[in-house]
C-alpha cells in the first residue's frame, strides 16, 4: 500500500484521468474530491462491498429460482410489471446516486 501525506486542497493523481482532492479535514475525518470519467465508478468500500454481494447473489439465481418468485407474485396478486411500465414498483428499493455509479 502506497501512504501519501496531502494537506487541505493538494491533490494526489491516479493515471491520467483520476484525480483526488483533500477538500477539509475535522478532527479525525477528511472529505476528499474525486474527479474521474464516468466509466470509473467510484463508490465507499461498503457500498461497493453490497453491491458486489447483490451481484453474486443474482449471478447464482437460476431460471427456475426467477421464474417461482414470478409465479408466487402472481398467486398473491401482487402487482407485476410489465415491458412498458414507466414507474417504480412500490417493492422496488429507492435508488441512490451511489447505486447509479453517479458523481
């Protein structure tokens, strides 16, 4: 591991397009800027830590596993969305920024 001292508005680069700003430092905490192209994504290592989760959780789904939640939704008469439903289930989960890989 590479440990660099920075101090209030220094930057450090990574490659050609990464780059990170100590923006402030209280007491114990330091809020860094990262500037880097939207194909990096840039989440907190517990975001990224869920979201890898999700995505072996899903990747080890089989299509008999999809197709008994949708069966089970149908015997509840919970709603279902169909190709062309432009909103939000009510057991979507709320999207955040972090989610979308957003800035």
């Amino acid at each position: 591991m590479l440990v660099l001292s920075r101090q209030r508005d220094e930057t450090i680069m990574i490659g050609d397009d990464v780059e990170i700003t100590v923006v402030d430092i209280r007491g114990d905490k330091v809020r860094l800027g990262i500037t880097a192209p939207r194909s990096i994504q840039v989440h907190r290592k517990e975001v990224y830590d869920a979201i890898k989760r999700e995505n072996e959780r899903a990747a080890g789904l089989k299509p008999d596993d999809v197709a008994d939640v949708i069966d089970r939704r149908a015997e509840s008469g919970s709603p279902g969305r169909d190709k062309n439903d432009k909103h939000r289930s009510t057991d979507d989960p709320p999207r955040s920024s972090e989610a979308r890989g957003s800035r």
